[in-house]
C-alpha cells in the first residue's frame, strides 16, 4: 500500500506531464505530423558541439577513479572552481568553488534549498504565475506554499502584495528569473526593492528570508534584455542554476546553486545544502556531466533560433487576434484565454492537434502556457489550426 501523500501527488500529477502523454496518444490517433506539442519545455536545439566532444575526450582520458568514482558531496573541487571564476568574470562576484555545489538540475538544487532551510510548517513565498513543481519542491519538506497573486498590468513582481503575505513563518521566497511560463524578465529596480521588502521583514521577525533565485533560463534572452544577477541585488540570496535549457541538457541532470560569503550562516547554509545533497539521494550530481560542462564555459545555445521562434508564433498569435503576454526571456508565451476557464482554450487547441498547457497549474487561471522550443516547421505548421481555434471561440481582430 502507498502512502496517502504519495497516493495525491499521482492523482495530482504535473498538468505538463499529462499533455506530454496526451500528446503520445493523438500522435498514435491522428499520426505524428498532425500534433503540434507546445505543452513541454524540452529545447528544441541541439547541445553545442562541443558537449559531445568534451564527453569522448574526458572518456578517452579517463585515469582509474576519476570520472565515474565517489567524489565530494558537493562536487568536483575544480569545476566549481571554473564555475566561480566565470561567474565573477561575468557578474563582478566573488564566488569561489566553496560557495557552489553541483546539483542534479535546477530541480536538485532548489530541492536541496527547501531541505536545507525548512521545518515543518514553514513558508515559502512564490509570485504568480510561477513553475507549478514548487508546490511539491516545497511539500516535500513540509513547508507551506504562499503565492502572491500576479499583476496582470505586467506580470512583473507584484511588490505591493508580497508585505502582508509575510509572517514568522517564512523561510524563503522563490523568484524565476526569466521566467516560466510567463516569460516576463524582472528588472534590477524591482530585484532591490524585493531585496529591501524582505530586510525589513527580517528586522520585524528576527530571522532571514532567503532569495532563491531559479535561473535555469538566464541565458534565453531578447532584444538585448539582460537579467541582472540577484546577489548583487540581494543581500540574502542563492542562485540555482541550470545547464537544462542554457546548453540543452535537460536529460542529463546538470546544474549547480551558488551561495555567497554574503548570506547569514553561509557556511551552515552551505554545509547543510551539500548535507542535503547526500541524503536526499543525490549524493552528488552526474560526474561525466560535470566535468564536461568544465570544458564547454562559455559555450551558447543557438537563442537566435528560438527568438526566430518567439516572433513567428507571438506575431502569429497577435495577427489571428489573441491576447499574449510579449516575452523577453526564456521560450514560452501566456496567451490570454478568450474564455475565462482557459481548460475550454486547451480542450478546443487539442481537437485541431495542438497541445498547450493550462495556466491554473502555474498559479494563472485564464491563461495558457505555449512552449515555443519547437522547430520552426511547427509553428508555421500549426498557425492554422490556432485560427481555427480563435474562430471556434469566437475571437474577433480589432
Ligand atoms: N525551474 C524552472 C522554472 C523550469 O522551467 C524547470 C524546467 O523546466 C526547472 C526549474 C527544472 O529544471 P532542471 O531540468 O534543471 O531540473
């Protein structure tokens, strides 16, 4: 018999997860080249070359033990080291590779953050919309989700609501940045003044409030945005990054969180992260991917691809008459449902192949989550069977 927790969590199984099967099914009905799954995060570029290359050569080089034996909990001494030069090149930081540790993707390391810093009852802030795993990341440990309400005026950070959701009880806050689903980009003023909000709170109550920054999409930017780096900002911040989307990894379970000298309790905080590492079962992050990405600092992904994406389908979307949120980062747009229960959008897109994601799941009912990391093909493909679909609800172009 399963435990009654375990027995919600597959009842309430990820939204994304379920299109992704759904997706599987049609395929098999009405054949591969008429469904147009925009419902799952999976890029649609190839890794840099030079991914490939660094693997053959560390296997070629291989010494007995180095590459696929134990290591440190919190991972390769010298490709955190290599990490935390680049970022301070990058960011005027400065990190060394004790402050970081290799993660089992951006999900180990925000998972390893709750472990670290929460009790049972505990409360961890998240502004809406925002990447419905939180909910579990969050439960798994006992803590308590509290989400700020988005602001629809922009779906930047709605700071006018985040004081009275407050309390005691609050360990942590949560920010996505670029993000997902929304693809909005917050701005360096509005970091600070997040930054300022949460000091004084700890004043009132006595202990920190940590900023975890989830970046796994800090490099999928346009029309020159650029994301500012939230320990600069934020005194009391940690950054958990991930090399799933930024170098197209996403099966290989690579990331890393970085936590600076800054933070109060650094070295508790870190020592109890890289403890949590080991017992949650991570023990340490992959060791062939580590040492790879070592050698592939610096690499890029193709984001001119996915910006040539971004245009089509949001030009696309917007000349049929759809309301859409423009994004400035990562590879999704929120499309403003026409009916106000978004699930009659997704249900009617599925009819004509096109799978998408409902908003309720990332805390924004009446909103849909289109993933753009498709190929090209696709989206021209399916921008008919959008029309289609705005016809069917009536959506009229002013
Ligand atoms: N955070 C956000 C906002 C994401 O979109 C994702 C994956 O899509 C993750 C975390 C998990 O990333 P990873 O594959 O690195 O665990």
């Amino acid at each position: 018999m399963i435990s009654s927790y375990t027995k919600e969590l597959v009842e309430k199984s990820s939204e994304i997860r379920k299109m992704f099967e759904e997706g599987k099914k049609l395929a098999e009905k009405i054949g591969k080249e008429n469904v147009f799954d925009f419902s799952l995060g999976n890029p649609s570029v190839a890794p840099p070359a030079k991914v490939g290359e660094a693997i053959k050569d560390i296997i070629d080089k291989e010494a007995p033990g180095f590459v696929h034996g134990y290591m440190a909990n919190a991972g390769h001494p010298q490709v955190r080291e290599a990490i935390a030069d680049d970022l301070n090149k990058r960011f005027g930081t400065d990190f060394d590779g004790t402050d970081l540790i290799m993660t089992v993707g951006a999900a180990g390391g925000l998972n390893i953050m709750m472990r670290t810093l929460l009790d049972p009852g505990d409360e961890v802030i998240v502004f809406a919309p925002f990447f419905g795993e939180y909910r579990n990341y969050i439960r798994n440990f006992g803590g308590n989700i509290v989400v700020v309400p988005a602001d629809f005026e922009d779906l930047k950070l709605n700071l006018k609501a985040l004081p009275d959701l407050i309390s005691e009880k609050t360990k942590a806050v949560i920010i996505n940045n670029p993000n997902n689903p929304s693809g909005v980009v917050y701005g360096e003023e509005e970091i600070k003044e997040l930054g300022s909000i949460l000091s004084s709170a700890e004043e009132r109550i006595g202990h920190p409030i940590y900023v975890i920054s989830d970046e796994p999409y800090r490099e999928l930017v346009y029309d020159g945005v650029t994301v500012p780096f939230v320990t600069k900002c934020i005194k009391n911040s940690i950054v958990a990054y991930s090399y799933s989307k930024s170098l197209s990894l996403p099966g290989e379970r690579i990331g890393y969180v970085a936590i600076p000298k800054q933070i109060d309790d650094h070295d508790a905080v870190r020592d109890g992260a890289i403890a949590a590492n080991r017992v949650l079962g991570f023990v340490n992050a992959p060791s062939l991917m580590q040492l790879a990405i070592q050698e592939c600092i610096g690499e890029k992904t193709d984001v001119e691809a996915y910006d040539r994406n971004r245009k089509l389908l949001y030009n696309g979307l917007v000349d049929i008459g759809f309301e859409c949120i423009k994004p400035q980062g990562a590879f999704y747009i929120l499309l403003k449902s026409p009916d106000k229960d978004e699930k009659v959008f997704t249900e009617t897109a599925k009819n004509h192949g096109i799978l998408t994601v409902a908003g309720t799941s990332f805390g924004c009912p009446g909103f849909v989550r289109i993933a753009y990391c498709v190929s090209e093909d696709t989206i021209r493909r399916a921008l008919p069977g959008f029309k289609e679909v705005a016809l069917e609800l009536g959506v009229k172009k002013d």
